[in-house]
C-alpha cells in the first residue's frame, strides 16, 4: 500500500477509537448518553453511504473507459447506460445520506 493509504486507514481507525471517548466525555466524568451516540452513528452511516457511492460510481466510470477502448463504435450505447446506472448508484447514496438526516431529526 501506498502512504496515502496507509495514512488515510491509520486516520480512520484514531477517528473510531477515541470518537466514543470524546463524545462521552463530560465535565463531570464518563457519561453514556444515547443521543451522543446515535449522531455518532448517524455520522459514520452518512459518510458510508457517500464513500459507497463514490467507489460504485468510479468502477462504473472505469468499466465504460474501458469497455469503450475495446469496442469504440459502442461508446455512445455505453455512456447511455453509464449515466443511467451512474443515477441510480448517486440516487441510493442520497437516500441513504437523507434517511441518516431524518433519524438525526427526529
């Protein structure tokens, strides 16, 4: 693995490992309150879906590039339906970001 990488893996692991303590930390000491940790997890779902959404979108981009230097009199058939599914992967990381925006609303 590159150093990005690694760095990016070493900044997510802190980022889970002391998010419960400083969400849970209070003046008066250690208290668990479920609120706190329902926006915690409301966050790391929101994040998730955008993350998701991201990869299912650039193997979709990588897979017509490539389909489309194999096959180049197919390249407007391809993006057709790249857009179409590139829609439906965008459409299903907002609901998800949406539903993460309700539970944290409501």
């Amino acid at each position: 693995m590159n150093k990005f990488v690694r760095f990016a893996v070493l900044c997510f692991v802190f980022a889970i490992v002391l998010a419960p303590s400083m969400v849970l930390a209070s003046e008066g000491g250690m208290i668990m309150e479920k609120s706190s940790l329902g926006y915690l997890g409301i966050s790391i779902g929101a994040g998730l879906a955008a993350i998701g959404g991201g990869i299912g979108i650039g193997l979709l981009s990588a897979s017509v590039v490539d389909a489309s230097a194999r096959q180049p009199e197919m390249q407007g058939k391809l993006l057709t339906i790249m857009f179409i599914a590139a829609a439906l992967i965008e459409g299903l990381a907002l609901f998800a970001i949406v539903v993460c925006m309700l539970c944290l609303f409501m």
